[in-house]
C-alpha cells in the first residue's frame, strides 16, 4: 500500500495500543452480524496513519 501523502511504500498489520488505557487485543468494525478485526499501515516518511481491515478473497468484488 502506498501513502496517500507521500506515495513512499507503507508500513503494514500495526496494533492499534490505547495508551493510558485498556490494551486492545481486537478492536473490530462491526455492522449486523458482518465482524472485521481493523489494522493500521503506517508510513515510516511522513508518519501518515492508515486503518484498514482484512477483507478475505472470497469478500472481494
């Protein structure tokens, strides 16, 4: 994946950590019964942060 502000190649599969907080183990998007573990890339030139969620080959269009 490729920053949307510096085009530079991102860094992927980040944990999201609350500081000061509960540790997040799983933090999830969720609609209906559809759940989806989130993720962060994050880009090691500009600092640009990138939540995404796996979406499994069978899911994609």
């Amino acid at each position: 994946m490729n920053c949307p502000v510096c085009h530079a190649e991102m860094v992927m599969d980040y944990k999201i950590k609350i500081e000061n907080g509960m540790l997040f183990n799983l933090v999830t998007i969720k609609k209906g019964s559809d759940q989806k573990k989130i993720k962060a890339a994050f880009c090691p030139s500009c600092g640009k942060i990138e939540l995404y969620a796996d979406i499994p080959s069978g899911e994609k269009k």
